[in-house]
C-alpha cells in the first residue's frame, strides 16, 4: 500500500521557543498576606489573571492563592496562601 500525501514531512525542522509572558501583577513576589491594588480596574480581569497564576504554579507543585474585591476606586487583590 504506497499512499500519496499531499504534504512532505520534514524531520530537520526544530520546533519554535517557548515563549513566557511577563506578568502584568505582582502575584511573583507576593507573599501571604500581602496585597496591591488597581486603580479603576476590572474585578474579572484580575480574578482571571490570579487564577491564571494560581494554575501555572499548581503544574510546579505549588500552592497559592488569591482573593480579589471591589474596593473604593478600583480593585484590591490579596495573597491568602
């Protein structure tokens, strides 16, 4: 059985670099208890942004979280482990 393919395989070609996004918010270097602040900002976008975080650093085997309200002036967002 001979198939004919539309497309060749090449097997010299090397896969792209991963490319690592820098973090908008501090979730790196904060600790528990720590917190910052966004001025007139969206409380979903930073919610999405630690649950982000939160996921990347569960694959390394670490545990953190996040809690985010909506305060006077925008939104403040809290390291709770």
């Amino acid at each position: 059985m001979d198939a004919k393919f539309e497309y060749t395989v090449d097997n010299v070609v090397p896969p792209p670099q991963r490319i690592h996004k820098v973090c908008r918010y501090p979730f790196p270097i904060m600790k528990v208890n720590d917190s910052f602040f966004v001025p007139e900002g969206k409380l979903k976008t930073v919610v999405s942004a630690s649950q982000s975080y939160r996921n990347m650093e569960k694959q390394k085997g670490n545990v953190v979280g996040f809690a985010s309200r909506e305060v006077e002036g925008g939104i403040r967002c809290w390291r709770i482990k």
